[in-house]
C-alpha cells in the first residue's frame, strides 16, 4: 500500500554550485529521536509540484543526500561556536543534551537539516489510483514534506520491474533499508555495457559473482572472467564444481590456480591433493569466507577433472 508520511512542513530550495547545476532543496523536519531514525540519507520523500492540477495531484520524489540535526542555540556551523563566549555555549550544549531527548517536537531551538536532490520521478494520484511517472513539474516551495513509505520506495527503485512478464534476479537489497530488493532485468542487463566501482574491499568482486550466480538460475548462458587475482574461484567454486562445462584456463604456469603444483598434477606427476592444498593456500578470500578456507579442500579436490583445468603453455608444449 503506497503511504505518504507527513513529519515536515518547511521547504525550501537552493542551485547547487557544481559544473553541472542541479537544484539541491533544503528540508527542515522538526527534530525528535524517532523522526532522527526515520530521516536518513537515502530515504525518500515526496512533495506537490507545480504540474498538480484539479483532477491529478502529482509529488515530486526527492531523495535525501545529508542529514544534519541542529541546535539553533549553538549555532549553525563550528565558526559561529568560535565567536561566541566560552561560557554560553557550555551552558547551550548542556541545554541541548536534555532537548536531544524529546520524543515530541516541543522545541522550536532543535531542527533535523536535511538536503535532498530529485530523483527524476514522480508519485502521480489520479481516477482513484496512483502510478510512478518521470517528473514534470518542479517542487512547490513551502508545501508539506513527506516519507514514503516502503511500497512507495519499492515502486520507485524497481520501476517497471514489479512484474512476471520481465525475467529480473534479485542480487542485493538498499544499504539502509534491507527490507528493499533491488531488482535488475536480466536483458538489459546483459545487452548493455556497465561497471562495478569502489575501493579494496568494497565487494566488487562479490557483487559480480552474485550477479553471475543469480543469472545462470535465469537462464544457460556463457561467462568469461579474467581473474587476476585469483578471486573466483573461492566465490564460484560451486558453479566450478556443478556445471560440467565450466574450465579454469591459465595462460602459463605462473597465472595457473596453485602453480607449481597444478602444473605437476596436470603434467600427471603430482597428486589432486598437492594441488587443491596449494589452491586453498593462495586463495584471496572476502573476510566472511576466510574462516571456511580448509572446507574448500574437498570442494576443489572434487573440481580436479579431466579437463577442468587447462594450461595453454603445457598444451603447446605437449
């Protein structure tokens, strides 16, 4: 059920200064510890443009970017603190502490400041009924603010998506709202180019193997992975171990699972166990899958079949 959530009614709106202007709209709710929970970066809110009209009420979906909860009697930023006599702003912070508490918005001195951005979206009411559509009309400043609720955010991230005319895998929830499911559709997910970007450790590797897994549960297609760093095989060892058709191919014997040791049992003058420890030993693990490292000798000691791993150097050399 779509629910819109009212807990603000200040809004007002600011040109963001970046090469590519964009408008940044400043939200102020009135400040309580559950409206502090409910207010995060990343939710979603929604307020009535401009393109309303007697018959349609259309809400612009804004999506929150920076959450800040202020106290007006320290002021608004660390350099006001700076000017202010020592004393008074002891005695302000110890007042704020016991306001920080309130469980209703009693306070006038305390505010949540938040910054949203639109989404391009917008939550379209009319003839009884109510749809998700690209936005046509700008925010009405000073109109009443509000949260959607989980079936509204739903319908908004997975636009398009709710329905089992469209094959779609679900890889990943919303960082701050685990009760989300990301859907992406399969075709367009394999007719287009993307990427995946983020720091060491991130999960990029994760994500990818995530995806491929809940892909060939789809649908029988081919992967190729260039594998670097000896990632994949600790994340897909069990599309390794079950789809008959699946190799590890390395260019030589420094690039091949294992080394030395793979390369002797290939070369039928070492053992699958030599060969699956040595594997075991250099596999790069996320921290998650690293206390299981020994349980991977048994799984990669049943991949070691005829075939299954190939080395194209010992190939043209035999």
């Amino acid at each position: 059920m779509i629910r819109l959530k009212k807990i603000s009614w200040e809004f007002s709106f600011q040109l963001s200064k970046t090469p590519f202007p964009v408008f940044i709209y400043n939200v102020w709710f009135p400040y309580t510890k559950a409206n502090m929970r409910e207010t995060q970066e990343g939710n979603f809110v929604a307020v009535k443009n401009f393109a309303s009209n007697g018959s349609c009420t259309r809400y612009s979906i804004l999506e929150i970017v920076s959450v800040i909860p202020a106290h007006y009697a320290l002021g608004s930023s660390p350099g006001e603190i700076e000017k202010a006599f020592p004393g008074f702003v002891v005695e302000a912070a110890k007042s704020a502490r016991l306001d920080w508490e309130q469980e209703k918005p009693i306070e006038q001195t305390t505010k949540i400041k938040t910054q949203a951005r639109p989404s391009g979206f917008e939550l379209v009411f009319e003839n009884g009924g109510h749809r998700i559509a690209s936005e046509k009309g700008m925010p009405m400043t000073g109109e009443d603010v509000f949260l959607l609720s989980n079936a509204a955010i739903n319908e908004v991230i997975n636009k398009d998506l709710l329905t089992d005319k469209i094959p779609v895998i679900e890889p990943c929830e919303l960082a701050n709202n685990r009760e989300i499911k990301v859907r992406i559709s399969v075709e367009d997910l394999l007719r287009t180019h993307f990427g995946v970007f983020g720091f060491t450790g991130s999960g990029k590797s994760n994500l990818m193997s995530t995806l491929i897994c809940s892909i060939f549960k789809n649908r029988n297609m081919k992967v190729i992975l260039f594998d670097l760093m000896v990632e994949y095989p600790g994340l897909l060892i069990d599309l390794l171990s079950n789809i008959e058709d699946s190799y590890i191919v390395a260019l030589d014997e420094q690039s091949l699972p294992g080394g030395l040791a793979t390369s002797k049992y290939l070369l039928q003058n070492g053992s699958v166990e030599d060969a699956a420890t040595a594997i075991v030993r250099t596999l790069l693990l996320p921290k998650q899958l690293a206390q299981f490292r020994d349980s991977y000798q048994v799984l990669l000691e049943g991949c070691f079949r005829p075939g299954k791993f190939v080395c194209i150097a010992l190939v043209e050399q035999n």
